[in-house]
C-alpha cells in the first residue's frame, strides 16, 4: 500500500475489510513475506526452465533439419561434432566403440 501512496486505512475502508486483516495479508503476502520469497524463487525456477525448454527445442529443430538433409542418414557421430561445432555441447564427451 505504502509503495504507492494508498494509505491502509482507504484501502481497507475500499476493499470493505478491517485495517487489521489488511495488514495480516501484508504481513503474509506483502514483498518482505515468505511466500513472497517463495513465490520469486518459484518465478526464477520457471524462467530458467523456460529458457532449458527454448534452448532444447532449437537444439531438437537443428537436430531434425540435419537429419532430414542427410537422407535420414545422419548419425550420432556426426550429430554431436555439429552440435560441439556449434556451441551447443561441452567438448570432453569420449565414446568407447
């Protein structure tokens, strides 16, 4: 209330609620809460997966042109020096043949 000039007494008299559960869902929801905390936690988990499910799908879609202009021919091998030529795996996989 307070971060935008609304005094709690208005907006309790607004929402038609006492000053004091007002200032209990502040005390539990408000910035300075737990599951405030909780909730950006929960917000900056989502957004990484997001950005993890973004990446893998271009990955999957570079993988599948490939695939398809080899004549459906493309193998592991050569998908994984591509995908190391592009960025997209860490260089120290070793294979046992």
């Amino acid at each position: 209330m307070s971060d935008r000039g609304h005094a709690v007494a208005d907006v309790a008299k607004r929402l038609d609620v006492t000053t004091h559960s007002l200032y209990a869902w502040i005390k539990k929801f408000g910035p300075d809460s737990r599951e405030h905390a909780e909730l950006s936690e929960a917000q900056a988990e989502i957004h990484r997966l997001q950005n993890e499910l973004k990446r893998a799908t271009e990955a999957r879609d570079i993988l599948k042109k490939f695939w398809l202009e080899s004549g459906d021919v493309y193998g592991f091998r050569k998908i994984d020096s591509d995908l190391r030529d592009m960025g997209l795996l860490a260089a120290s996989t070793a294979y046992i043949a």
